[in-house]
C-alpha cells in the first residue's frame, strides 16, 4: 500500500451542527428504540456510521447538477447523460434507472431466476438474496473459506472458491444456474475485494457453462483500488481503467449508487443483453417508472451521473478509503478484534470475539452497537445473526460464522478527528466488554428484520 499521507481532495463549503446528547437521552432513546439503532431518530445520534449508503456528502458539481434536472415525464436529458456515463465509465450498453439498488434486484431477479433455480454468489448481501428467494431460487455460498474468518489475513476475501463453483454446477446442473452473483466489493465480508485474477478465472469457468455473471457493483471503485493497491501488475494502473475491465468480465450488473456513486438516492440495472433489457423495460413501468426515469427526479439522475465520473478519480478513492484504514489502524493498535484485513467501507468490530460469554442466540453484536450507541452517540448496526435472517426451508435462524457491528464510513462526510472520538468510544466499550449483557427479541418482522425488530435486555447471568 501506498507509504504517504492522504488528505481529501476537497475543503469544506457548508456545515451541518450535530445535536451533543447526554447519556441519560441516550439510554432512554435506545430503550425507546427497542435496542436497533436502525429505530433511533436521527436526531439523538452524533457521528452516524449506520451505513453509507445515501449518506455521502454530494460535490458543489452534483448540487448545480441538481438545478439541471429535467422534469419532464419522458426522454429527460439527465436520462441520457446518465446512460452515457454508465457507458462510458462501467462499459455496459442498457440502462435501467431505479430507485435504488433493491428495485434493480427485484427486477433482474424476477426476469432470470425461475422457481427451483440455484444462484451460486461470493456471500449473500441481506436485499440481494431475499429477492433471490422471492424469484423462487436459492442462494448458495461459494466465497472462499477465509472470507468467514475475521482473524485471516488473506487479501481478496472476495475471491469465489471456484471448486465450491464446480461443485454446485456437478450437483445440480449448469442449466439450473442462471447466472453467478458476484459483488464488488463484498459487504457482509467486511468490505472485501475480489481480484481481478479470480474473476478473470470466474470468467473462463462460467463461459465453458454458458453461465452469465452478474455484477453487484455498489462498490466496484473501492474494489478497483484495492486491486491497485494489492495485485500484482496492476498498480500503474488508474482505477477508472480497471472499474472498466471489471465491468467487463461480467454480462449485467444491478447498483445501489447511494454508496460508490456519491447520491442521496438512486440505482440501476445494466445489461449487455437485449433480450434482458427489453424484459427489464417492460418491467420497471410496473414496479418503478417510466423506463427513462425508474423512480429518480431528473435532477436525481444528474447528480448520479456527476457522482459517477467522480467516484472513479484516483486523488478521491484514495482519500475515502484512506479514512476507513484510519480507524482500521487506530483500532487495531488498541487491541479491538476487527476483521482483517481492514475493509473499504467500514470497520467490522468482532462481538464473537469481544463478547464470549453471550450465546449468538442473545445477539451479542445487536448489545454491541446499542452499547456504542449509549457511551457516546455513535450509530453503528448489527451484522451478524439478526441480518442473516432465517433458513427459509427450517424457519431457524441462519447462525453466521461473522457475528459483526459495522462502523460504516459515509463519503467525505466526517474528519479526522471524528474518527478519533469513534475509536476512544469503541475502546471505552471494549474496557468494560465482560459487563455487556445480551438481548431477546420481542418483534421480529417477516422480512428483512434487521431494519425493524425489537429486543430487551436480558438480566445479566
Ligand atoms: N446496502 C448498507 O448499509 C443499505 C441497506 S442494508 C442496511 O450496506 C449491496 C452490496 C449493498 C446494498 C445496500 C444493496 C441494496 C445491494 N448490494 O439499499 O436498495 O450494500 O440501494 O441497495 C446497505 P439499496
């Protein structure tokens, strides 16, 4: 990894103050909350590392894009630059606006996957498969093993285990496998790349069985660093170039830009295939919108197709992730189990690890985040048992090896110093681990529970 400093490639314009709350608001807001930091007013939190996604700070560039914006029902000229820049910067011929990224995933779901269809992919991502299952398919695992292991240091935690690949095609049959899920970068990993040699390798062993891949490209530009930074023979390379070579070793993609793209709100489907494009067309009018703005204000497409071109710039890369490696490292030097290696889009701290004495079945990294919550204002989420659902044939939980609270980093949003307060919390809370007690839940929603369960606290043992 590059050995100089990194600062942003930007000085701040506008601010936004923070509410200080004491700890007594804090306590009685989580408690209000049920124990989910996803049910906290936004309001009572002071540094938000729920997620980055929508989270971003837009450039002073996207909000005059935003004046831009062409309101008009059809053929809006922001729809045009937007696919322009989808062509140009991730190489796919057809575009689809949506929403966001789950509307791209229902829609592609529902036009490739048939009931019975197996859908082989580099770890599940929570919205990604239970589109998949909605479709009638079912998601298999084949990531490589140090993926599930937070102590591996192994660099593309991403990579697919391509004899795990082999396996499933041996056992059910190229024809029952629509096309193999590949994200960029791998979220519920802990923001792991795949590098471009096992995708390459992915490539020629889906070709022989005319197998499509489709392209979870949320964070395609923080893998393409990574990719810069770490493989071998490709650090002379910009990441705009090789965002481009990644996107085309696949045949599709689905996006949330509300991450990489640098937006507030949006997302798409792309495809090289007409047929798929013409059924997605026909689709997204039922489910989103017209097929030239899928849901998006024109002046939302702008702003995306802006945040587009600069979210590939080296100088911004470089900076984004060179904060999240920040904390990565002020925690590390402070004895917090983190995965390693430290991810691009946040921090996954390793309640299995820091909580022993808790059971997955008392959400240890659920206890975790509303702990953090309570010491000093910082909003993390839970990513371990309670994302990962139930097994949809046994109706029990699904147990993950990774039982993890993100800290997620939105884009040029927070500085140095904020993240220095992050790390004193997390070390305060790491001090007092063996007093945390664990969770039940009370509400447990059918779908995607994560967002609205409840739990109380269990008494302590
Ligand atoms: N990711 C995140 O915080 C927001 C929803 S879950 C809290 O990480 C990937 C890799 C994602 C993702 C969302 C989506 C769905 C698809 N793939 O949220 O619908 O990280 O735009 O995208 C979230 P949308």
């Amino acid at each position: 990894m590059s050995k100089t400093s990194w600062a942003e490639p930007f000085k701040i314009k506008m601010v936004e103050p923070l509410f200080m709350s004491t700890r007594e608001q804090r306590v009685k807001a989580i408690e209000e909350a049920g124990f989910n930091t996803f049910l906290l007013p936004s309001e009572y939190v002071y540094i938000d590392l729920l997620t980055d996604s929508g989270t971003s700070a837009m450039s002073d560039r996207q909000w005059a894009g935003l004046m831009l914006g062409d309101e008009a029902y059809a053929g809006s000229r922001n729809y045009y630059h937007l696919e322009d820049a989808v062509r140009k910067y991730y190489g796919y011929k057809y575009l689809i606006p949506t929403h966001q990224g789950r509307g791209a995933e229902n829609i592609l779901s529902q036009i490739l996957i048939k009931p019975g269809d197996i859908v082989p992919g580099n770890m599940y991502f929570t919205t990604t498969k239970l589109h998949q299952e909605l479709a009638g398919g079912t998601f298999v695992d084949i990531i490589v093993d140090e993926a599930h292991d937070p102590k591996s240091d192994f660099p593309f935690k991403g990579n697919v285990d391509l004899a795990k690949l082999q396996r499933v095609i041996d056992a059910h049959g190229a024809e029952k496998i629509p096309y193999v899920s590949i994200a960029t970068t791998v979220n519920m990993a802990g923001g792991q790349p795949i590098s471009l040699a096992n995708l390459k390798a992915l490539r020629e062993m889906t070709n022989k069985h005319g197998i499509r891949i489709i392209h979870d490209m949320t964070r395609v530009a923080e893998n393409a660093y990574m990719i810069q930074q770490l493989e071998e023979g490709q650090s002379g390379r910009s990441v705009a170039d090789i965002v481009l070579e990644i996107c085309s070793l696949t045949d599709g993609a689905t996006m949330s830009a509300k991450k990489d793209a640098l937006v507030n709100i949006g997302g798409f489907m792309a495809t090289n295939e007409w047929d798929v494009f013409e059924e997605a067309r026909n689709m997204v009018v039922i489910y989103e919108g017209l097929h030239t703005y899928g849901g998006l204000a024109g002046r939302d497409m702008e702003a995306m197709a802006i945040g587009i071109e600069e979210s590939v710039q080296d100088d911004h890369i470089r900076a984004r992730v060179g904060q999240v490696f920040y904390l990565g490292q002020k925690l590390i030097d402070m004895g917090i189990p983190i995965v390693r290696p430290v991810g691009t889009h946040g921090i996954f701290l390793d309640a299995k690890a820091s909580l022993p004495h808790l059971p997955q079945t008392a959400f240890p990294a659920q206890a975790l985040a509303a702990e953090l919550y309570i010491d000093s204002g910082v909003r993390a989420m839970e990513r371990g048992i309670v994302s990962a659902g139930r097994d949809k044939t046994t109706g029990d939980h699904c147990y993950p090896e990774l039982e993890l609270v993100r800290l997620t980093i939105p884009r040029r949003v927070y500085t140095q110093a904020h993240m220095d307060v992050v790390a004193e919390s997390v070390q305060r809370v790491h001090e007092r681990r063996d007093s945390i007690t664990g969770l039940k839940m009370t509400y447990e929603p059918k779908y995607l529970r994560f967002f609205q369960a409840r739990f109380e606290r269990l008494p302590a043992a």
